[in-house]
C-alpha cells in the first residue's frame, strides 16, 4: 500500500500498518500463508506453543518449585515481551537454588523462523544431536518448541 493510502486511510480512522519487507520476512514472522506453498508444514505449524518459560532475574529454586519435578524439557528464557534471551537444560535447575536464571542459561541458543519447511528439520537434529528446537518470529519472540519427535 502506498504512503498516500496509508495516509488517506488513517484519516478516515483506520489503523494501518504499511509492511514494506518482503514475503520471506512475513512468513518469518509467523503471518498468515497464502498460495501454492501455503500448504507446505513448516515448523511453526508444530511447534509445542505451552512451554516452560522464566525470567532472566528469578533463582533457579523459585523457577524449580513453579514448575516442579516431573519438567523435562528445557526452560526457555524471555523478556517481558516473550523476546527470547536464552535457554536452561532442565538438569541445570538443580543447581545452587539461589542462583539465577541467568547465571545458568545459554544464552545464545540455536533458533529457527516460524516459515522453515518441518522436512528440514530432521537433518538439523541428526547433525547437531540434540533433541529439540527453538521456534522465534524474526523479531526474536518466542514461537514455540519443536521436539525431534515432532518431526
């Protein structure tokens, strides 16, 4: 849409936002698919979306006693804004009770946009070994989880 239309439309009332990024960055950002590849299972379709989250200033003990001990999956570290600042392998929530979350985070763990093609996925975990993914849009905000199995 044209600034000129945007602007027209605005004084109308309407809220507009003007996206002026293209189709691989909308799709990233986990938007809404149209077309011949819309049908095509990306790992945002999958992605385990209630996952274990904390906040980068809490102690391991009050995340451990909230979440209890039957957790096996990995604690996913965001903001307020669900921005995602790392990530704490459930073994590491038996630490030092009073020690942060940040403390015993990675934090930089591997991610993947919301449009990456689910048959991708299986060469990734075999590769790296590891059991599970991160799913953010391309602003960085928590999607979801994608578990080996999920795939």
């Amino acid at each position: 849409m044209s600034a000129r239309a945007a602007a027209r439309l605005e004084s109308l009332g309407f809220t507009v936002h003007r996206y002026q990024a293209g189709k691989v960055d909308w799709f990233a950002a986990g938007l809404p698919r149209e077309g011949k590849d819309a049908g095509i299972p990306r790992v945002a379709d999958i992605a385990a979306r209630e996952v274990p989250t904390a906040r980068s200033e809490e102690k391991v003990g009050e995340v451990r006693k909230r979440l209890g001990t039957g957790d096996v999956e990995p604690l996913i570290v965001v903001d307020a804004d669900r921005v995602v600042l790392g990530l704490v392998a459930s073994e590491l929530l038996t630490t030092d009770p009073q020690s942060h979350i940040e403390d015993v985070m990675d934090p930089a763990p591997v991610t993947f946009r919301p449009n990456l093609r689910v048959g991708e996925m299986p060469t990734y975990f075999k590769k790296e070994g590891v059991q599970h993914a991160l799913v953010t849009t391309s602003d960085g905000v928590l999607v979801g989880l994608v578990h080996r199995h999920s795939e």
